[in-house]
C-alpha cells in the first residue's frame, strides 16, 4: 500500500499472483494479532551500527530520521489496537534502524501530502507504500503532465500491483478494469487506483463512466463500500488482500480479477539529499543481505514481492 502510483499505460499481470491472496489473507491475520516489531531503532547505538558513518552528520548526531507516513494503510503501516505503528514499513525501518545507529520517527500525514512535507523539510523521508515513478522522480503532475516540484529520489524495496475488491458475495460481474464502467468506485485519494480510474474511466463506452469517489484515507473508502455506497474498491495488492482477510472476521470483502501495474515501492529522498538516500540503500541492502527482511516479509505474508537487491530510481 493502496500503490499509491501512477500507473504506466499496459496492465501487465503481476508477479504477485493473485491466487496468493489465500495464503496472504490466513498469514496476515496471524501477524496482525500478535506482537509487532518496534518502528523504532533506538536500541541501536551508533558504536554498535555497522553503517553509522554512512549518515549526513546531522542526521547522525541527531539520531532519528523523521518518516512521513500515511498510518492508515494496514498492513503497510497502520496503528494497531495499543495505538502503536505498525506493519511492513516499521518493521523494515526498524531493521534499518539497527544497521544505521538512528530511530526511525514515523509521522502521520495524509498521504497526498509526503513528497510536500518532505520537500518543506517537515520529514527526512517519505515510507508509505509510495510507488517510484518517473513522474514523481521528476516533480510531474500525472494529470496534466506540467512540473511542479524538484522531484524525489527512490530507494525501492518491494513490488506490489494493483487489487480490485467488492462486497463478499456481490461482484456484479467485476473481473477486470473494464467491468467497472457504470459502476460506483472507491479509492484512496492520490493512489495509482485513483489515476488508473481515471484512465479506465475515458475508454468505457455507451454513455457509461466510472463514478470515482475519493477519500483521505483506505479505511473510509471500505467503510463507504461496505455500508453499500460503491459497486467495488480499488487499492495495492497487500492492502485489499488484508482488508478481505480481517474486515468483519473475512465476511466483508473479496478479491475479484487479477492484480495490474507491479511497480516497485520506494522510499522518498530529496534530490539533494544523496548522502541520506546512499545510507538508506545501504541499510536496505545489508538487511536483505542477512535475512532480515525475508523475516519481516514473512512475518507479514508478502514474500512474493520481495526483491533480491535494493535499488535507486528502478521506477518507470
């Protein structure tokens, strides 16, 4: 999480097989329930921190890196029943953590605004299930193709598609993208789901659009869907697969079609902060090395979007 992405123009499966959901939906509800790992590295120190000195000074001597997040987005990130953070993003920046000698301070923000708080400085970097692309690399507005910032750098870490959900028992006969002209979607607001609704919506025919409704967060996205006010949701692959397997006991939702659009997850840099994105990647790299994230990935059920190496800007 849902990739919160602009998608690309093709709608190629996804590794991620659909079919996974099972296996996902019946290992998330053991991970949600039980003790979660710390978004926190403060058990770290700097002498104990292999890659320490690869951090800005002041980030160093600081010893946090102030993470804007959109904490809604369960399993990614999310508050759980103690109002603690967490999911995938704090589980890994917790590893990083270690590696790095810092805690890693999540701050809740919507999430169309991260790559604004991080260009005012408000955050260090964005982790919010925010899939690299170009556009966002760039600073460009995917609606109207115009430049509007200096763009961000990506440190990529996962790879994730694109999920249709509906009532449970009530797909109307929604497989695919196309099957949603003439019907009432809901997604979150500034997701890949949103803008390949939009793209979606100009190819249906017959008089017929997609009715989008947006919304700040997932979470009341679901809840609209489910009191009845959408035909289906839309949003990343890990999110759906986690709403259909815990919203009322599994009895809420189901996965329809098959995911679209893997894109790589990246955590968001300004461009002028090289030295930090290097650091990052490094700490990345060393925890995929070591077999930590393998843990945190399984731990969550999402292995089947890990990645063997973590990389700068693989987003198209």
């Amino acid at each position: 999480m849902t990739a919160r992405f602009t998608p690309r123009r093709t709608t190629a499966r996804s590794r991620i097989a659909a079919v996974g959901a099972v296996a996902v939906a019946g290992t998330l509800l053991l991970a949600g329930c039980g003790d979660q790992t710390k978004d926190k590295g403060s058990d770290a120190s700097t002498s104990s921190a292999p890659l320490a000195s690869k951090l800005p000074t002041a980030i160093r001597d600081a010893g946090v890196i102030k993470v804007g997040s959109d904490i809604a987005y369960a399993p990614v990130e999310y508050k759980d029943s103690s109002g603690k953070t967490a999911g995938i993003d704090p589980d890994l920046a917790a590893a990083m953590g270690k590696q790095l000698g810092v805690t890693f301070d999540f701050q809740n923000g919507t999430f169309d605004t991260l790559i604004t708080g991080l260009r005012s400085k408000r955050y260090d970097v964005a982790m919010s299930a925010m899939t690299d692309t170009k556009d966002r690399q760039e600073g460009v507005d995917p609606d109207t193709g115009k430049k509007v910032g200096e763009g961000v750098d990506f440190v990529d870490y996962f790879t994730a598609g694109v999920s249709i959900y509906t009532l449970k028992g009530k797909d109307q006969g929604i497989k695919t993208w196309a099957d949603l002209c003439g019907k009432k979607l809901v997604v979150q607001r500034g997701t890949v789901s949103e803008d390949l609704a939009k793209s979606e919506s100009k190819k249906c025919t017959g008089g017929k659009t997609i009715s989008l409704q947006s919304f700040d967060n997932d979470q009341q996205a679901q809840t609209r869907l489910r009191a009845g006010g959408a035909d289906a949701g839309s949003s990343d692959f890990p999110v759906a697969a986690y709403a259909v397997a815990t919203s009322g006991g599994g009895k809420d939702f189901q996965l329809v079609g098959e995911q679209v659009e893997a894109a790589p997850y990246g955590i968001a840099v300004a461009k002028d902060q090289t030295q930090l994105r290097d650091a990052i990647q490094a700490a990345m790299n060393a925890i995929i090395k070591d077999g930590e994230y393998d843990k945190i990935l399984k731990k969550w059920g999402v292995t089947a979007g890990a990645v063997t190496e973590s990389t700068v800007n693989g987003g198209k």
